[in-house]
C-alpha cells in the first residue's frame, strides 16, 4: 500500500513538472501574434459549435437528403446508378423529375408491405417480452442492498460490453439442432428414461420467429432494465410503507405505487428496445433463417444485390418515416422526466 | 425502511443473470474443445487458438479493427467534448434545437438508416469507400456517446473553480490546462474507452461503409457465421471479450481510483 501511494505521488510529481513547464512555454508563446490568434480558435463559441455541428451536418443531415433525393430516380446503367432529378434544359429551363415508382412499388410489390407488418409485429412482441423478463430483474436490483446494487447494476451491463454478433453467435450455438440445448435436453431425458438412446430429440428451435425473439431479448434487455431501474431507485420508499400501513394488500400497493412510479422508465425501455428492433437485420439473418421476414433484412439484400439503389433509398426512407413517431415519442418521454 | 429482498426478487435476479452469462460462458468453453463439431464435447484442448493466427485475412482484419478504433475513438472525443461544451457553456444559440436533436438522434435510430444513407452519400459523391469512409461513419456515431458522457461531467462541476482561477490572473488557456481538463478527465478517458469499444464491436455501419481491402474483425465473423458455426469463431469471440473485459475493468478500476483520489482531497 504504502509502495502504491510512493508511486502515485511521483507520478503526479512528474505530471506537476511536466505542467510548469508546459506554462513557461505558454508564457513565452504568448509574446506572439500567430499564437494568441491561434489560440484564440479554440476559445470562440463559433469554432466550438460550429465544427461539431457542421460535422454532423456532413455526415448525418446531408446523407438523409442525399438518400430522400435518390428515392425519386430512377435506375439506370451508368455511372451513378441512377437517373438525375434537376437537369436543364435548353432555354435555361429546369427540370425536376420525381419519380414515385420506388415507393409504388413498395405498396403493390407484396413482400415489402409485409416485411413491414412483420417487422412491426416482431418487434412488439419481443419488446413486450423483454418487459416481462426486465421488470423483475430491475425491481430486484432496486431491492438490493446498497453495496450490492453497483456489483448488480454491472453485471447487468458488462455483457452489454460485450460484441452484439458474438452475442448472438453464442445463441446459434445453443440453438442449432444439434446444439448445445437439444443435447442437454436429450442428456436429461435419457437419464430419467423419457427419451430413447436410438431416437433423440432434436428440436427445430433456429431458422423460427421463437430464435428472433429470444435474440433480441438477450440483446437489448439492459436498454429494458437500465431505464426501469433508474425510476425505481429515486422511488421514495416511504409510500409504500404509508400504504402498506393503511391497510392496502400488497398487489394494490405495488399496481398503485411501483407500477405508476415506474411508468416514464418502462415507457422508456420499451422505446429503446422497439425501435432499433424494427431495423434489425443481424438477428433475423443469423437465428431467423429465410423463413423470418423483416424489413432490415429486405433491406440489406436488395442494397447486397446492388441494382436497384434508388429501392433501396426508398425502403430506407419509408423505414425512417416509420419510426420516427416512436422517436419524437421517445425524446417527449425523456424530457418529461427531466423537468 | 430496510428493503427486504422478497423470494421472487431473488428468484428473478438468479434466472435472470444466468441468462445474461450462461450463453457467453457456454461460447468461452466450447472453445476450448477438441472436436471439430462445435456442439460435442471432445476434450480439453487449446488447438483452435494457434490455429487462428494461420487463418488467411484474419490478422490484418484484427489490424484494421484495431486502427479503425484508435483513431475513432481519439476523434470522437475531441469533437463529442466540443458537443458537450456547445451544449452546455452556450444555452442560446440559432439552431440549437437542431443542433441537440441531431446530436442525439443517432443514439436512438436503427443503425441501418445511418448505414444506408451513408454508403450511397459516399456513393454519390463518387468516394472510393474503405478505411476512410468506415472511420468518418465510426466516427459521427460514436461522437454521440461521447458527448452524453462528457455532458453529464460539465454539468455536474462547480463553475465558481473555474471562475476563481480567472479572478487569480490565469487566462483562459491556462485555466482550461490546470482546472478545466483535469476536472472532466475521467469522462474523457471513459468516452474514449467506450467510442473504442463501441467501434471495435460495430457490424452494420461497418458493413455499409466498407470498400475491398478494409474488412473489420466483426464483418469476418459475420462472413462466417452466416455459414454456421465453427470452432474458430469461438477462439476468436473469446479473446475478443477477453480484450473487451479487461478494458470494461479497468474503466472501473480507474473511475474508483479517481474517486479515492477526489475523497481524499476534499477530506
């Protein structure tokens, strides 16, 4: 211990030296023009908004409208793959071209329509299901004793921590037919003697929409618990225990007091875990197989066949549209919590 | 009121981590298993790891990963800090609605949307796509999450200390050195921890961005496992939670320290 703190104190000893001389640089620096102006860069709100924010203008508002704009082409066989929207033409006339055929074609060719639909019900279910598996696990956290809690709360994010697809990898282990859970299942039913040796089980549990969901449970239950557990833990316990006294039975505390408490940060949860649900494509692709439809996966193979970009714009775009009524929900809920 | 766990808490909280860990632990040891059949139990053994290093484009892959994250991260956390500063020195400027939705928007929408827009913006433009065009993407998500951490850090500090530096005659410069940096240091390095990780685990983006010469460690193994599973991917998953573990540890073992030190000075 005492080795430990000789360390860290010529460590800083170090750092403080390194600082003044740092400073005696600075100071004779700042004899000069060329230094003060440049320093004077990083020191004006223009820079500091203004190079993040053009930034993301770049990267993130210019490539919404760059895709919006390709959704109205057309493809064709040059280079870009797609027909232009403004052109002039003789006599300094312009002319916009839009073309609605991409998004036609996503309300008459069947398969899009309903790889929306499944998209929409798959996540659903499956943020519902994470409720159900993420209340429980959140209450009891909030109910740990103090010290424990922080241990708790990391192991609920360590494997968030962890690679999504080595995550998910790790479930098509189990999965498989011959994987890790028919042999355990087989294991256990010939040692009671419900299975026969020469027959084994082997359940068909990847390629189906139950590997979906237990997928994206797996994958986005700390975005369930973390918000649930949040609310729970500023809960005042002295309600419950006011209630409790007054004669209320313990269900009708608990549906009265925790479950409305808790309402912003379920609210919450189901948002983050239903909305990039609605976009997956990793999931469906590995534990769904071909016979899972949704609209991420529809997505990736038509931009993978690399033909039809302006589809492709137009499918995101649509996408998009969908969920940003769960975002705008989603940003009112946060900021209601907040005031 | 002391909170008693009651046996449903306890119950929930058991099956509930065993949930959590039972996968990555089964993925951890059947790496280390003989057979060539993924799921059979063939006996201890070490013999997929070395195998790993003679995999053709694995090493490079694990190269790039690498790269791709240091550089991420280092410029997610000079432009989320200046985000985070933007966001809370100034309370009014034009545009800030816009300017604090699109820097939270990312967080919250599927990162295909993103991925999308971005290969056919880099498509449009005519840009080559590869190294670049992966770390200009890795980069505008990250900044982000770099940005909320570093948000809670400023709003959280006493802006008198910074104030009072100013009245004894430091300037600006040598204030942000001596009083400003120091202060939101550990929400710096765990930013930067964090834009690391998040850019070494990341797929999808990665997959729409990448160009011939630039496959990231995370699209190889998706390459392979669409095939199905094999015991390398295994070895490889497990040294890469390793990896990751350790620096989720030592984040913590820092961040504890850092308080120690601030107990100490405040005692």
């Amino acid at each position: 211990m005492k080795h430990r703190q000789q360390q860290l104190g010529t460590m800083s000893g170090r750092a403080a030296e390194l600082m003044s001389r740092l400073n005696f640089i600075h100071r004779n620096l700042m004899h000069f023009w060329l230094y003060r102006k440049f320093l004077g860069i990083f020191n004006s709100a223009k820079v500091i908004i203004g190079v993040p924010y053009l930034w993301l203008f770049c990267f993130f508002i210019v490539p919404f409208l760059i895709i919006l704009r390709i959704s109205f082409t057309e493809a064709e066989i040059a280079s870009p793959p797609y027909s232009s929207v403004l052109t002039w033409i003789e006599g300094g006339v312009l002319e916009i071209k839009l073309n609605f055929q991409n998004y036609v074609t996503l309300w008459q060719d069947d398969i899009y329509i309903s790889a929306y639909l499944s998209s929409i019900k798959i996540a659903a279910i499956s943020t519902f299901l994470t409720f159900v598996v993420g209340f429980p696990i959140a209450l009891a956290l909030s109910r740990l004793p103090k010290k424990w809690r922080l241990l708790g709360l990391m192991m609920v994010i360590l494997p968030f921590w962890t690679s999504f697809l080595i995550r998910i990898y790790a479930w098509m282990t189990i999965l498989s037919p011959s994987g890790v859970l028919n042999n355990f299942i087989n294991f256990i039913g010939q040692g009671i003697g419900l299975i026969d040796p020469a027959s084994p089980v082997q359940l068909q549990l990847l390629g189906t929409e139950f590997a979906v969901y237990i997928g994206i449970i797996y994958c986005y239950l700390p975005f369930m618990i973390l918000p649930i557990y949040a609310t729970l833990d500023k809960m005042d316990h002295t309600l419950v225990e006011a209630a409790m006294d007054l004669g209320c039975p313990p269900i009708k505390t608990f549906w009265v007091i925790t479950a409305r408490i808790s309402l912003p940060g379920i609210l919450a949860g189901c948002f983050l875990v239903f909305i990039p649900a609605m976009g997956e494509f990793v999931i469906p692709d590995l534990l769904g197989g071909s016979d899972v439809l949704m609209i991420g996966k529809v997505l990736y193979d038509t931009y993978l066949q690399g033909m039809d970009l302006p589809l492709v714009s137009a499918i995101s775009v649509s996408l998009l549209l969908i969920v940003i009524i769960p975002i705008y929900l989603f940003q009112r809920v946060q900021q209601k919590q907040f005031e | 009121m002391k909170q008693t766990l009651t046996r449903f808490n306890k119950i929930s909280l058991v099956i509930g981590f065993a949930f959590l860990y039972i996968p990555i632990l089964i993925l951890i040891a059947y790496s280390f298993n003989e057979s060539k059949l993924v799921t059979v139990w063939g006996g201890f053994s070490f013999k997929w790891y070395p195998e790993l290093f003679k995999t053709k484009g694995l090493w490079d892959a694990a190269k790039i990963t690498l790269w791709l994250a240091v550089l991420t991260s280092t410029f997610a956390v000079v432009l989320g800090t200046m985000t985070a500063f933007a966001l809370v020195k100034f309370k009014r400027f034009r545009g800030r609605v816009l300017f604090s939705g699109i820097t939270y928007a990312p967080m919250v929408m599927p990162e295909i949307i993103m991925g999308t827009s971005l290969a056919l913006t880099f498509l449009a433009l005519n840009f080559n796509k590869g190294f670049l065009t992966i770390l200009l993407a890795h980069i505008t998500f990250t900044m982000c999450y770099v940005t909320v951490v570093i948000q809670s850090r400023l709003i959280g500090f006493d802006r008198h200390i910074e104030e009072a530096a100013m009245d004894l005659g430091a300037d600006r410069f040598k204030t942000f050195i001596y009083i400003t940096l120091p202060m939101i240091m550990p929400a710096i390095v765990s930013g930067w921890l964090l834009s690391f990780t998040l850019s070494l685990d990341d797929l999808i983006i990665a997959t729409f961005t990448t160009g011939p010469g630039a496959t990231t460690l995370p699209i190889w193994i998706y390459s392979k496992a669409r095939l199905g599973i094999s015991p390398n991917i295994n070895a490889l998953s497990t040294i890469i939670i390793g990896v990751v573990a350790t620096i989720v540890f030592l984040i913590t073992l820092y961040s504890h320290h850092k308080e120690q030190i601030d107990k100490r000075h405040a005692e």
